[in-house]
C-alpha cells in the first residue's frame, strides 16, 4: 500500500467521524424543530413525554434512524483509525477503545430499536387512553439502563483512543487531553446526575475527524506485506 493510499485511509476515517457528528446532530434535532417539534421532548416527564412523540410520529421514527446511523459511522471511522495505530504497533488502549466503542454501539442501536418500537406503541396507546400503559415504566428502566451502560463504555472507549492518540502523535497532543477530558467529564456529570447528553460522545469524535482531514498524514511506518 502506498503513502497515497495511507492519506486516503486517514481522510476516510476523519469523514466518518465527522459525519457521524453531523448525522446524531441532524437525528437530535429533528424532534425539536417544525410546527409539531418540542424543545423539551427529551426532558419531559413520561406522560407529556409520550404524547410529544405521538403528536410527531416521523420526526422520532427519523430521528432514531439518524442516531443509529451515526453510531454505524463512529464504529467505523474508528475502525479505521485504530487500523493505522496498530501499524505504529499501539494496540493496547486502540484496541481497548474499539471493543468498548463497539459494544457501546451495539447498545445503542438496542436503545433506538426500544425508542422507534416500544416507545411509540406507548405513546399511541397514551393518546388513546389517556393513561400510560403499565408495561411501559418497567422497559423505559431497562432502557434507561442501557443507555447508562452505553454511556460508560463509550467513555471509557473514547478516553482510551485519546490515550492512544497522545502516544501515537496523529493528531495534535491538546486534541487527545481534550478527548480524555471530555470523556471524563461526561461520566463524571453520568455518576453525580444519573443522566447526560450522548451528543458529548460526538464532540471528540468530531475533532478527532476535522483534524484527520486538515492534517498532512503522518508516516505510519512500514505496512504488512500484501
């Protein structure tokens, strides 16, 4: 593989990763906005809560297919990242960081699947009745679990890819302090409240991607022999 082939895979993994910002942006913010959006539809107690997604059923089912791609595209931008820092022979907290980001994801995309199924035969059944179904508050715990879950692992994950980066020099050394930090205070803020925003995981993913794109590629070393 060439040094042009390297650039190419280094600008590949930066689009992903900005894209996957860009695309959890657009998914989040599709119930907030329009005549029938709500502002506060993510923080509303269930029963105001249900009756939001009803009144905005293809805004929610689009928004969750927005963020469930957007986890596809931050796996794979980081796939391809950890990749190169394997060449360099860092594979501990790469590897570290790609397991945790993976199973994050995989949560995820449970959790959107929950939101796009459960969610919305409740909120109908909401308007319907006027009451909340009684199945619902056992499932939106173990929902709310699962993305407390996610939210650890991809901490963790993201945290481990700034440890990597800072010893890998890809990207500038304030850009790997700055993921870790980020990462860490997103648990922090998980640990004293009980909840957080995922979009904190993307705001690293996004820096990381903006630089990989403005950067002039670094010599990985010697590749393995096709």
């Amino acid at each position: 593989m060439t040094p042009l082939h390297r650039a190419d895979q280094q600008r590949i993994a930066g689009a992903f990763l900005v894209l996957s910002f860009v695309t959890f942006t657009v998914g989040a913010t599709l119930p907030l906005v329009g005549a029938k959006g709500n502002s506060k539809i993510f923080t509303l107690p269930v029963r105001e809560h249900l009756q939001a997604v009803a009144g905005n059923p293809g805004s929610w089912r689009w928004a969750n297919l927005f963020m469930s791609t957007a986890v596809v595209l931050l796996v794979l931008g980081m796939t391809i990242l950890v990749t190169m820092l394997e060449r360099v022979d860092e594979r501990m907290l790469s590897r570290i960081a790609l397991t945790t980001l993976l199973l994050a994801a995989l949560l995820w995309l449970v959790y959107s699947a929950f939101r796009s199924t459960v969610t919305m035969s409740a909120a109908r059944e909401t308007v319907s009745t006027g009451a909340v179904p009684p199945y619902y508050d056992p499932w939106s715990q173990w929902a709310s679990g699962l993305f407390q879950i996610y939210t650890v692992l991809g901490c963790v994950g993201l945290a481990a890819m700034g440890g990597s980066l800072l010893m890998i020099k890809l990207v500038p050394t304030w850009a790997g302090w700055t993921t870790i930090a980020i990462s860490v205070a997103t648990l922090l803020h998980l640990l004293s409240t009980g909840n957080t925003l995922p979009t904190f995981h993307y705001l690293p993913c996004l820096l990381i991607g903006v630089l990989l794109l403005i950067r002039r590629p670094l010599p990985l070393g010697p590749l393995p022999a096709q």
